[in-house]
C-alpha cells in the first residue's frame, strides 16, 4: 500500500478516532462494538456495500461458536439479537471412514451449557450490524477501502480512503480476512500450505431432527461436518480434493442431492438441498508478525485454518477479546493505545496460542485426509483412546468450547472495567 500522499492546504481535515478498523466482516465488527463499549471512537472501512454483506447469497456458511466465544457475544450485548436464530450443540460425534469406533463429546459430562452454538454467519452479520445501530461512537464507511496511510509526527495514523475522505486514528486494525492488504503493505510475510482440497458448503432440510448433534465423518474422499441449525435443517462443510471438486460442483441437483445422502446415510431421513451450494479452496496461512508501527492484525488477516475443528472464527475472536482487554487497561491506565508496548502485549497474549492451535489443526487435518492403513489404524485407536479415558475426552471438549489457556475476561462472560469501575 502506498504511503505518505502528499497534503495539500486544500485538504479536508481528518476525521478523528481512536481506533481504525480496515475490514468489517464478523471479526472487525466484533472487534468495533467491543471497542465502542469501552468508550473509544471506531472507524470501520468495508471494501463491500452493507447491503450486500447482509444479502443471503453473501455468505452461505455458518459457523460453529465456541462455548467461550459466544460469552463474549453476550458481554457485548451482541447475542439478543441472535435470539431464536441460534443451534446450541449439544454433541459431538467423530467418526472415521465409517468404521463403527467414534469419539463422542456431550454436554451434560460437564453439565454447564452446550459445547457451542451453530450460527449462520448472515445472521452474525445482521446481528452486528443491529448492535451498530445502538452505538453512536461507531461510524461505518462503506463501500470504501484505504488507498494510504501516513504515521503522523504527534503519534497518530492518518488513512486517505478510495473516496477521499481522510481519518486519523491513534490505531490501525488490519481485519481483511486472508488477503489483508495492511498486511502485504506492511511487508508482513506469510507462511501458507495448501491442502489442496476445497471445502463444498450446502445447508440441507431433512425430515428427521438431529438432536443438537455435530457430526465429523473422516471419509476417504476427505472429512465430512454435518452441522445442526435450527429447525430441521444442517449445514454440511463437505472436504474434497481440488481435483474432483469440479465434478461434484457440476452434478445436477438430484444427482448432487444422492451424493449427499451416500455419506449423510439414513438418519436424518429423506434430505433436500436447500439455496445455493458454495465452495472455498483450503489452505493454512499464518501472518509472521501481528504488528507494526501503529497497527495489529486480528483474525483471517493474522491466521487462517482448515474448517476440520470449526476454529477460524473462534481465534478471531480469541483475538478481539485480547485486543479489547489490553486497549481497554491502556486506555484506563492513560497510555497511548497505539504505541509498542502496548500493542505487544496483545501480540505476547495471541500469537504463541494461534500458532499452537494452527500446527495441532494442520497435523489433524493432515491425519484424517490420509488414507495409508496404518496411519487409518492409528487415528481409530486414538480416538478410541480418547472416547474410553475421561480426563482426555473432557481436555478436549474444553478445547472444543474455547475455555482453556489464558483466557481474556470477555471470553468468561465478564465486562471490561470502566473509568466508573477504577
Ligand atoms: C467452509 C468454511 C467453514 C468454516 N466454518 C467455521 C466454523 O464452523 N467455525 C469457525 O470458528 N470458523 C469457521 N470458518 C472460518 C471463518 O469463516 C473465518 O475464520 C472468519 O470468517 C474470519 O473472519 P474475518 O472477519 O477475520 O475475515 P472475513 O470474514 O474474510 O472478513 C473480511 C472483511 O473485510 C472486508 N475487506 C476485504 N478486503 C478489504 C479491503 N481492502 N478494505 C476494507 N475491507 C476489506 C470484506 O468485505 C469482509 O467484510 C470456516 C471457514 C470456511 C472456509
């Protein structure tokens, strides 16, 4: 990204806020009404119009929110308005190739709450959106996008949008999703790794309800999620090799419909697609560093997983709730929200965790889409271990709901101090 344009006297003056958020999907906007309860001024910038991140052919996905991350939806008052449009997981069933053995996850072994909620991520979308209205200290800019930015000699950034319009800001967010231009601009490296499989997403009506189960198939064409929602209806995340996803993307409905019920198998009854079918293409990538001189990378733009555990979201929001605690303290403390130290604490806080969880994901993902004998054997025994030991079957349930390691206090459900509270 260019940077440095040049001013002249002419120029409008800056519009001002404390926080500058370039990307407003369910990370950024997550990220701005935190922020806005905690007083700060935010600019959100969207490349996309509001209209159509909220259109229903946007974004046919839905997402699995952790126990955790769904608390922070709540502290920030985001979750009333999910209110009926939410399926609460209740288990998790993992299955390989088919083969009877599978591990199995239930909420009543920990006896607090579901392991999750499934949430469509329009619905997401239009609940952040609704949250928006009822904050005045936000002002959304969109559709727009940052042609520069300048760091300013009295410790500010300035940002000139497509539209000419200018913001200043003491921080930069770079919340992009995977391409993050922040990012490459700031000649942040990446490290990738294609898994050369795409991950087909379809949601399906069925005749029989699935009881709050998730299911994880491991099949030999690649791990197949049968994810509940709301009614009798399941979203499916279907993980196939990039070659023969073209097939699949080709059949016609019927024949399509017939694939589908061969690896759902009977339970759900008879099954139809419903709306439109979506694919995405699978790759892990992470950022090498999470900042530079007054801006942080948060979500897709830092880290980008397989869909195998339903996690992407979830470390996006594991950041937002870290960010949101240490500008909160900073804010609170009178320190300046853009400078180093700060801006490295959240970096300390986030990057060792999402490396963490990224490498156990890419191993997994690696495991279960191979299907040499051996290694078939050793997942089945594995996860027959894990099913048969407690103590190893509720360590990772925890991981599942998002509630272990050094969890920031929104991820608890609790509200960030105030100048009231100190
Ligand atoms: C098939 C599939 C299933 C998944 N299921 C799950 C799941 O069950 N659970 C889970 O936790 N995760 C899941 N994920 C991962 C999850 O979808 C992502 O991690 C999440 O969407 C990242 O959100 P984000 O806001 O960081 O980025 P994005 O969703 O990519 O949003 C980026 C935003 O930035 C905007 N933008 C782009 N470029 C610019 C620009 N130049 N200037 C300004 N704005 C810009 C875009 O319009 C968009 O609004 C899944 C992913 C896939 C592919």
């Amino acid at each position: 990204m260019a940077t440095n344009p040049k001013k002249t006297s002419k120029e409008p003056k800056p519009e001002q806020f404390d926080v500058l958020i370039s990307g407003g999907g369910m990370v950024g906007l997550t990220l701005a009404c935190g922020l806005a309860v905690s007083g700060f001024g935010v600019a959100v910038v969207d490349i996309a119009t509001p209209d159509g991140l909220l259109d229903k052919d946007f974004d046919g996905r839905a997402s699995a929110v952790a126990f955790a991350s769904y608390k922070m939806l709540d502290a920030l008052a985001i979750s009333p308005f999910l209110k009926g449009l939410v399926q609460p997981i209740d288990e998790i069933r993992v299955t390989d190739s088919n083969v009877p053995l599978f591990l199995h996850f239930d909420k009543d072994e920990l006896g607090d709450g579901p392991l999750g909620y499934m949430v469509e991520n329009r619905h997401n979308r239009q609940a952040l959106f609704k949250r928006l209205e009822q904050l005045p200290n936000i002002k959304l800019f969109a559709p727009d996008h940052l042609v520069a930015h300048q760091n300013n000699d009295d410790g500010g950034v300035t940002a000139t949008l497509k539209s000419g319009k200018t913001i200043s800001a003491k921080l930069l967010v770079g919340a992009e999703g995977r391409r993050s231009p922040l990012r490459e601009g700031a000649d942040i490296g990446l490290v990738t790794a294609s898994y050369h499989q795409v991950g087909i997403v379809a949601t399906i009506e069925h005749e029989h309800p699935h009881m709050g189960i998730a299911h994880e198939r491991f099949l030999p064409d690649g791990p197949f999620a049968i994810l509940p929602l709301t009614g009798n209806r399941s979203s499916l995340v279907w993980s196939v090799g990039s070659d023969i996803a073209p097939e699949i993307l080709k059949l016609n409905r019927r024949a399509l419909v017939a694939e589908i019920q061969k690896r759902v198998g009977g339970f759900l009854g008879e099954i139809t697609v419903a709306g439109p079918v979506w694919n995405y293409p699978l790759s892990m990538q992470f950022a090498e560093r999470y900042r530079d001189e007054r801006m942080v990378l948060v979500g897709d733009a830092a880290h980008g997983i397989h869909p195998i555990a339903g996690q992407g979201l979830n470390l996006g929001y594991r950041d937002v709730a870290a960010l949101l605690e240490v500008l909160n303290t900073a804010k609170l403390a009178g320190e300046d929200i853009g400078s180093e130290a700060v801006l490295e604490k959240y970096v300390q806080w986030r990057r060792f965790d999402n490396m963490t969880l990224i490498a156990t994901m890419d191993g997994l993902t690696r495991l279960f889409s191979n299907n040499i004998k051996p290694l078939k054997y050793a997942r089945a025994i594995g996860l027959e271990v894990v099913n048969h030991i407690p103590p190893l079957r509720k360590f990772f349930m925890h991981h599942a709901r998002g509630t272990v390691g050094d969890l920031p206090k929104l991820l608890e459900g609790k509200s960030l101090p105030t100048e009231l509270d100190t």
